[in-house]
C-alpha cells in the first residue's frame, strides 16, 4: 500500500556560532524555544534552536515559523541582543520534505521578512530532506 508523500515544510532552526560562549543568550530564551544543542566545537560557540513543540503544532508554513522566531529574536534584552550581535554566523535553516507525490510544494518568504532577516544579519540556508518510504507495519 502505497502512502501518499507530498512535499512540505518540516522546520525551521536557527544555528547561531560565536567566538563567545552564549549561555547568557541561552538564559534569555523563553518556553517558545527549544535548544537543539549548546556546544563549544573548534573554538567556536554553536547553539542551535528549534520552536518548541506546542508553538510548530500551531504554525505549519516557513512564513508563520519565520515570524515567530523573529518577534523571539525582537524581544530579546540588549545583553543579549549583543550576543546574537557577535555571532560569527547566524542561520536561519528552513527544512522541507521532498514528498514523493504531487502536488510540488510552493513557498514564499515575503519581502518584508527578508529585510527582518537581514536586519537582524542573519543568512538563509534551505535543506530538503530525500523521500524514504517506510514498510507498513
């Protein structure tokens, strides 16, 4: 039995490295936010976070994911702004689904949101995950 498969969006993280330890940006996080991993690797400071479940159960589109992270990012205290501010490299990661069914998947991250984005200097990266079919049970 074949299960339908289209194409959809499955996330969005931010990855965030530092030449500075973010424990301090960590601490001005709130229950909106779960952090994927807080590392020193190579020197650098990596801190990778993801919208915690209860919020991604509301928001289901890149758009809605990308404003919510945003208004976080908004609202953080200058301390911490100041981290995110000396970031080597901040991220904004959008993960899709390939699907193996139609309909193609279309998304649009508005204009008004890439200049958010780039006012905060942050980069795009865009993942898309292959199709696995997995044996029904």
């Amino acid at each position: 039995m074949k299960m339908a498969a289209p194409p959809q969006f499955r996330n969005l993280d931010i990855i965030l490295k530092s030449n500075s330890n973010l424990d301090a940006l960590v601490e001005h996080l709130d229950e909106r936010v779960l952090v994927l991993s807080h590392q020193e690797y190579e020197r650098q400071f990596i801190l990778v976070l993801e919208l915690a479940e209860q919020t991604v159960e509301q928001i289901h589109d890149a758009q809605s994911c990308t404003q919510q992270f945003l208004a976080i990012i908004d609202a953080l205290p200058d301390t911490a702004m100041n981290l995110w501010k000396a970031c080597t490299s901040r991220i904004f990661s959008y993960g899709f689904d390939s699907g193996a069914d139609h309909p193609a998947l279309d998304t649009t991250i508005s204009a008004d949101l890439l200049r958010q984005i780039a006012r905060i200097d942050a980069d795009i990266e865009i993942t898309v995950y292959p199709f696995h079919q997995y044996a029904a049970e």
